[in-house]
C-alpha cells in the first residue's frame, strides 16, 4: 500500500518535473502546473480571493502552489494505490488529468496551439513510470495458478513483495523521484536562461521627462517614506509568474470606437514627450489599516495624447486595457482624458519597471484602485462602452467602478505597542486620490478629534504624511484616525469589507502607555 502510494506521488512528481522542463522550450506559462494553477485563479471566487489576499498578501501565489502541490499529492496518491497490472485505473486518472492540463494550457490567453505539448508530454512519462512500477509490485500472473481451475489459495493482490524487489523498486523511485525534481528545477533554471527579460530590461534607457517632480518629502518619525521602493511596493495580480516581454516585442495597439485604430510599438513610444508623476497606487482589496497601497514616481507617456491619435467616439464611455496575459481592466474613459494625467509608464522611480511591477510598460491613473485602472504587461487599449465589455473582476462579482475612498492609517506607533508616557509621536498616511487630503484627526480613546499635522508634500494623487504629538497618559488606550478629503467630506466610519468597491471605517490601535 505504501509503496502503490510512493509510486503514485513518484508518477506525478515525474509529470510535473518532465512538464516543467519541456515548457522552458514553450513558455512557461504551458507547463502543467503553471496552466493548472492559472486556471485556478481565474475560477477563483471572490470571497477565495479575499480570503487568499488577507491571509497571504503578496505570497498569495507560494501559497496557491503550496495548495495545488498538496492536492496533487493526495491524488497521486490514490491513482498510485488503485494503478494494477491487469486494470490501469490510476494511468486513467494521470489521462484524465492530462486532459484538464491541456484544456487549461491552450485556453491560456496568449496561449498557442502547440502549448498542448509540456503537458501530454509530462503525462506520457507519468503513464509510463507508474505502470512500470506498478508491474513490479504486480508480478506477472502465474500461467498455471492463474488458468482456469488453478490454485486459488494465494491471490495476487495479498501478495507482499519480496524484499528483494522492495529494495529494487524504492532505488527505482528514488532514482526516478530524483529526476524529476532535477527536471523541474532544471525545467525552471533553462526558462529563466531563455526567457527572462532581466538583460532587456537591464539596457531599457528611462526616458527624460519634459517635466520634474518635487521629491523633497517630510518623512522620518517612523513614519513610512513618501516614496516606496520598488523592492518594498506591493504586488498584486493574477499572474503565477509574470509575464516576460522584452521592449522589442512589445507593441500597444488602440482600437475599438476610434476613427483612426493604430498599433504603437516602443522605438515609436519613445518619440512622444515623456512626463513624470507621483501617484499613489491603491489596492481595492486593501483592508482598513492594511498595506496593499504604495507611492511611486512614474515616468512614461500620456495616455490622453495617445487617444486623442486614435479620436474616439463621443459614445465610448470605456476604455478596456488588456495585459499579455489576459487581465482586463475597464477605466472610464475621462480618467483617461481629463487633466488629470493618466500615464502608460514605463518607469517606477526611475528605474524600468521591475517585471512584476508590469516590464516594459504599464498603466498608473491617478484616483482609481489598480483593478479597474492599473493593468501591468499592457498590450491593447480597446476603446468601448461599460454596456458593452466587461472587466477581468467585473465578472467576478467586484463592482466596475472603482474610484479610490478617503482613508487614512496609523504607522506609528505599532498596534499593540508598548510606550513610555508622556509625548509619544503618532503618525501615518492619508489617501483620498485624486481629492488630496485637506485634514486629518485623530482620537484617544473616546475623547474628541485632535486636528494633525500634514506634511509635504500636498499633492492629490499621493497620500499625505500626517504626524501628531501625543501627551500619553499610563494606561490602556485606543488610537483612532480619520481624514477629511480635498472635497470637505469625512471618511466613512462605516466598516464594510473591501468587495465590492473597497473598504470603509476607521483604522484604530491598542496601545499601553507605562
Ligand atoms: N496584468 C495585470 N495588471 C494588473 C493586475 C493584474 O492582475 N494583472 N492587477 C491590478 C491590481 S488589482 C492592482 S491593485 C495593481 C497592483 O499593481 P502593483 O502590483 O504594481 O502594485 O495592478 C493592477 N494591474
Ligand atoms: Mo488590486
């Protein structure tokens, strides 16, 4: 039993290892688990993903692969223990499974034909290994016992192994075990060696603004910086492992309700007059206190001047963005129109954008949470209506629109910190893009609104640092924050979860005073 179970977890390891290896040569999104798990996510439920979001954040992807590695193994294990000489049930499970893989790999957007092949390919030597196994734990049958009126005394399915065979058959697995880890790392290292654009993006030339930014910011206190660094900024998309296109094969095409549909490729991009701008990026999944949010310089191209080429038609009230790997995003069209200066950047503080951040070229648009406006790899605009196409998580039960809500939070000091009395240094962030903040206030326990003090810069697509010296005396308290936006309007103390359209409510913390 537990050596039909090894060889079935042994069969699957081999299936992916070998499916890993044969992608490095296609894409790696066509390998069997990379297709599989893809398909996952986009059948996610919105509740998964919530739930997936705030457990694990950014690993949200280690942890989907932990959960498929673990599911595969149980499954393994069941077509190891019911695989037989004579009835090839598990080889039927690997087949159906196979199939699965397939469907998943060439319906991946971006997918082609031949995407087919990790996966049978990754199957077939499952297949093969598990009944090649399996025939050693089956020994042949016995022509005279087994004929008709033969002995019957001593089935074939309680029969124990021999020890000799044991030893042959764990070496065989073993051995077996070994190559596919080798084969899946290997599978890996070769796809990283043949399609990472690390060295593209190493000679992407950022281009110089027409304009510059004020970076003087008011930070410190322990307060977070105004800027976040590329390597502290969160992530969030639906991508397994994120797209690689290099700069050259990348084009951006404008289409859809336009008069003058057109397909811009980067050598031409970078012919326009490039600008800069701090925006602060919001994650609509960003729990009240929650850290889904950050704050970059982007350098890139203006997206109003790149549909004013195309002319669209006064009836489109969308434009529907399109990455390389199928994630849609549905913006109205006045925020990519207005004054407001919504960028397809190609930068994050001055570097190329990190590949996870969108390489080479991706849409920031000041006021809007990133799922109806950010789209990362982008490849197509389609100029449309909001009744006629739909959005990525549109169909998956988040409202269409998405305009940022006034928020504010509590860095300094920690929840559930302990401090000394007396002036303690309280402070945070206040968003409300592109309103900008007007205030903030914050409250001890249930004592009444103390008026903050905001630090520069004041801009209103960016948060707004906010300190406030606290006279703390000893004892429990509890520390509440609220903004006021650049409109005059509070910020919701209604608590409500981030779906459909972003959380609201108060960030509050527990402190002891000593
Ligand atoms: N291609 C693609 N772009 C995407 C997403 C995605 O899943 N795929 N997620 C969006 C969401 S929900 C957010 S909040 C922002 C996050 O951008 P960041 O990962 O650079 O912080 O990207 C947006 N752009
Ligand atoms: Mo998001």
């Amino acid at each position: 039993m537990a050596l039909r179970a090894l060889n079935g977890v042994v069969a699957a390891a081999v299936t992916i290892g070998v499916g890993q290896l044969v992608a490095a040569l296609f894409d790696r999104a066509a390998s069997p688990l990379y297709a599989v798990g893809s398909a996952v996510i986009d059948l996610t439920p919105k509740d998964v993903r919530e739930f997936a979001i705030s457990t694990f954040g950014t690993g949200d992807k280690v942890a989907l692969l932990v959960g498929i590695g673990i599911i595969v193994a149980v499954l393994a294990v069941i077509a190891g223990v019911i695989e037989r000489r004579s009835r090839s049930w598990g080889s039927a499970m690997f087949a159906a499974f196979g199939i699965l893989g397939v469907a998943a790999a060439v319906t991946r957007p971006g997918g082609g034909a031949d995407w087919f092949v990790p996966t049978v390919v990754g199957v077939v030597a499952g297949i093969v290994f598990l009944q090649w196994m399996a025939r050693r734990l089956d020994p042949a049958p016995d022509p005279i016992r087994d004929a008709p009126g033969g002995s019957t005394d001593e089935p074939v399915h309680t029969q124990t192994v021999p020890t000799t065979d044991r030893r042959a058959f764990l070496i065989g697995a073993g051995t077996a075990g070994a190559g596919a880890v080798i084969a899946g790392v290997g599978g890996v290292a070769l796809d990283h060696r043949l399609n990472d654009v690390g060295r593209d993006r190493a000679d992407f030339v950022v281009p110089d603004a027409t304009n510059s930014v004020d970076t003087a910011a008011d930070g410190g206190d322990g307060l977070p910086s105004f800027i976040t660094s590329n390597s502290d900024f969160y992530r969030i998309d639906t991508a397994l492992s994120p797209p690689q296109i290099t700069s050259g094969a990348w084009s951006l095409r404008v289409h859809g309700m336009v008069d003058r549909e057109f397909e811009i490729d980067m050598a031409q991009l970078r012919r326009m007059p490039a600008i800069e701008k701090m925006v602060t990026l919001t994650c609509v999944s960003n729990e009240v206190g929650g850290t889904l949010i950050g704050n970059a310089t982007w350098t890139g191209y203006r997206v109003r001047d790149l549909l004013a080429r195309a002319g669209p038609s006064p009836d489109a009230d969308m434009v529907l963005s399109r990455s390389s790997d199928g994630f849609t995003a549905g913006t109205p069209i006045e925020a990519f129109t207005d004054d407001r200066d919504s960028i397809l950047a190609v930068a994050m503080n001055g570097a190329p954008l990190p590949v996870e951040h969108g390489y080479p070229a991706r849409l920031v648009v000041p006021g809007l949470y990133g799922y109806v406006s950010a789209t990362k790899w982008v490849t197509s605009l389609e100029v449309t209506r909001f009744d006629r196409a739909k959005a990525y998580w549109s169909t998956r039960g988040w409202s269409e629109k998405g305009p940022i809500k006034t928020s504010s939070r509590i860095d300094v000091p920690r929840d559930l910190a302990d401090v000394r009395a007396g002036r303690v240094m309280v402070g945070g962030v206040a968003w409300a893009q592109p309103r900008g903040i007007n205030a903030v206030q914050v409250r001890v326990d249930d004592g009444a609104w103390r008026t903050a003090t905001l630090r520069a810069p004041d801009l209103v697509d960016t948060w707004r640092l906010w300190s406030w010296e606290w006279d703390a005396a000893p004892g429990d308290h509890v520390l509440t924050v609220r903004a006021i936006d650049g409109e005059g309007r509070q910020q919701s103390a209604v608590e409500s979860r981030p779906d459909p359209d972003g959380a609201t409510g108060l960030h509050s913390i527990s402190v002891t005073v000593r």
